[in-house]
C-alpha cells in the first residue's frame, strides 16, 4: 500500500512502546520492573470519579460544543487566574482531548513550510514530530546535566532567525524533571520581547514540583508577552486523569478560533463525561494532589540517591514531574558477555534482557548519553528495580 508521505516523517511514540513492551512481558509472567509509566499510579479522585458518574445519570452524553463547554471554560479561566495570575475570557480558550492533542492543533493551526520551532533538548518525544507532521522545522538548543537541562538567554538569542515562528517550553519538563525559576523565566523572556514570535508553554506537570519550588508560566514572570504566549494544560498528570483525555489552551483568541476549527473536522469536542469530571478536577478539594506531591516528592529523593550512588551514574536532582534522567554514558564502552553497550538503546536492551527493568533510551529524547526513569510507581518497586540496576552496571566489565 502506498501510504502518505507524513507517515514516514514521524516515529510512533517511543515512550509508548516501551511502556507497551514492559506491559506485554509483565502479561507473560515476566517479573519486569516498569520505569516507563508516562501516567501517575495513583487512582483518579473519588470526588472526580463521582462528578463523571453523575454525568452519565443525568444524561450528559451527547455533543458538546466543540472547543469545550462554558462551563469547564469557565473552570479553566478561574484556574487560570487563581493559580497563575492570568486572566482569560471563554473565546480565548480551547479545550481538546488531552494536552497531546492540544499541543497537534496548535501545530496544525500554527505552523507551515519553512517556519522553525524552537525546542529546548532533551524535549518531550512528540514535540519534534509534531513540528515536522505540520511542515516546519525543529531548531534544537542542547541543555545537560551541569547547565541543570536549562537553556540561557545567550543560547535562546543564538538561534532566533526571521522564520522563528514559535519556542516550545516545557515546565517542569519531561524527561528531565528541570523547571525553571521565575527569574530564569524573566531572562529568556527579555529576549522573546526583542522578537516577535509564540511561546508555547506546556505546563502539564505545573503541579507536580518539590523542594517548595514555586511554579511559574512566562506569560506571568513577564506580562508584556502575555498576547504571545498559548498555555497548554491539562488534567492529566496532576489529578491522575490521563486516560480521560482532558487537556486546553488558553492564548489570542484567533489562534483559538483556528484550533478548534481544526477540532471541527477531526474528533468534534472532547467526551462530554470527562469534561463533567475536569470541571469537579479544577473546581474541586485539591487535596488529593498535594498528597500525591507528597508521595512523589519521597521517591525523587530516594532515586536520585540511589542513582548517584552507583559507580559511573550521576543523576540531576530534578524539581519537577516524575522523571529520573541519569546520566549512564561513563559506562558506553564496557560490555556483558562480550557484548559491548555503546549507547542508551544497547543499555536499555541489556537492563530489560538481563535486569528485567524497563527505561526509556534517552536518543528517545534527543539525549543518547542519559536514559528516563519513571517514580510514577510504587517504593517497592523503585527499590527492587534500582537494585536491580545497580547489579546489572556492576556486572559491565
Ligand atoms: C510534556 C508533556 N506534554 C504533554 C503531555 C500529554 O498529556 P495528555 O495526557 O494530557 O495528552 C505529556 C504526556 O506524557 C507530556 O509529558
């Protein structure tokens, strides 16, 4: 079959399948330990849970208008507000079926021939496919471990050309963990305010920050850019909804006109019962988050520790979302009977072969020296998998 040209200009998610993977071995009774889980492993919130069965009783099943109810719009504006200081009306909102499908509209609607897309490295696997399904180019600033994954004003100004049609931020980042102060955030904003393109700020892991960091959009850190930044949230990650596929943009109103045209022709609005559900999300007891920042703010810790202290591994302290993203290249080169690890794929095959332990390569995030691990999974597991890690890197020779 002679399929179309996009479809070979993209990878299927990287992330995905090895999650798939670790699953399918689990399945056949293979004791593997998961690092892959892009999704926290707590249950939804009753209260949440509750508000989408209602949903259904009341006969809440039917179209909605497409960008998303006035009611869960309003929830968006009021969070919004309350959490970030930044004010919205319901035309400059748009809500679509999770963060991911939020960020492809605003490609799709955004981006052409020959615009490029700023993407801070290592990025989130779909950001790049995203970019290039839509016709334009990523333009990669490399961050590591000493610059703590952050790019500077210096890097930002480097690669602004006249086709800069968007940066791409995204904190806390995933696969990092690093998140960006309000400071930080004035200074590449400074240099955004010297040219005229999008910021696009994915902040789905706004909630999920630790060591009392405070979280900060750059439409808040610098106000003047406010009428050029579009805010891509969710509520996924920080009320454990992921497969309830809830995610929105806030920004001008006419780039929200044109996403939720797109939206028009392809899925219609998002399932009525779960935006009932993102409506108690956002409006509800926020409780149940805390506890979970609570929980993975422990298993940062304990990770980060753990890593540090195998020989040749040294892991960031991360601030944010729930990744590990350790540095494994000091043991590129070495080898297990007789087969030599020469990059974060090899050692990701080897620790799922003869570890029993799955991780995301970092090549799947433009970052070959490092690999992610996922805490979005309980202490036992953390502490039987990293065991598991630090016998199989000792056994490298
Ligand atoms: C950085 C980032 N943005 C967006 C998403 C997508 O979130 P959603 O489940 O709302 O589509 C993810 C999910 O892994 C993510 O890590």
């Amino acid at each position: 079959m002679k399929l179309a040209d996009r479809v070979n200009k993209i990878q299927p998610s990287p992330t995905l399948a090895i999650d798939a993977k670790a699953k399918a071995l689990k399945a056949q009774g293979v004791d593997i330990v998961g690092f892959g889980a892009g999704e926290p492993d707590f249950d939804t919130p009753a209260n949440i849970k509750e508000a989408a069965k209602k949903a259904i009783d009341a006969g809440f099943t039917k179209y909605t208008p497409v960008g998303g109810t006035d009611e869960l719009k309003d929830a968006i504006i009021a969070k919004l507000q309350r959490d970030n200081g930044l004010s919205y009306e319901r035309g400059e909102i748009s809500v679509a079926c999770g963060a991911k499908h939020t960020l492809y509209n605003i490609s799709q609607a955004l981006i052409q021939e020959g615009d490029e897309v700023i993407i801070p490295a290592p990025y989130w696997v779909s950001y790049p496919d995203q970019v290039v399904l839509a016709g334009g180019k990523p333009v990669f600033i490399e961050t590591d471990q000493a610059s703590g994954f952050k790019i500077t004003p210096q890097q930002l100004e480097a690669v602004i050309t006249p086709n800069t049609k968007a940066l791409l931020l995204n904190s806390p980042c995933n696969p990092t963990g690093s998140a960006y102060s309000v400071e930080e955030l004035q200074a590449l904003g400074q240099v955004c305010l010297k040219h005229d393109f999008y910021i696009i700020s994915d902040d789905i892991y706004e909630k999920l920050v630790y060591d009392g960091l405070k979280f900060t959009n750059i439409a808040t850190a610098v106000p003047e850019l406010k009428p050029r930044v579009v805010v891509v949230n969710g509520v996924s990650k920080a009320y454990s909804m992921t497969g309830w596929r809830i995610g929105y943009a806030a920004g001008p109103k006419t780039l929200m006109d044109a996403i939720t045209k797109m939206q028009s022709q392809s899925t219609s609005n998002p399932t009525s019962i779960a935006q009932k559900a993102a409506v108690e999300a956002l409006n509800g007891p926020q409780d149940a988050v805390a506890a979970m920042v609570v929980e993975f703010e422990k298993r940062r810790t304990y990770i980060v520790d753990r890593l540090n202290a195998i020989p040749g591994v040294t892991c960031f302290r991360s601030t944010g979302a729930f990744y590990a993203f350790p540095d494994f290249s000091s043991i590129y080169g070495k080898s297990f009977e007789g087969k030599v690890i020469s990059n974060s794929t090899d050692f990701a095959a080897y620790l799922l072969e003869h570890a029993k332990v799955a991780l995301v390569p970092g090549i799947a995030f433009g970052a070959d020296k490092y690999a992610r691990l996922s805490y979005a999974t309980s202490m036992d597991n953390i502490k039987k998998g990293l065991d598991r890690i630090e016998e199989a890197v000792l056994n490298l020779k």
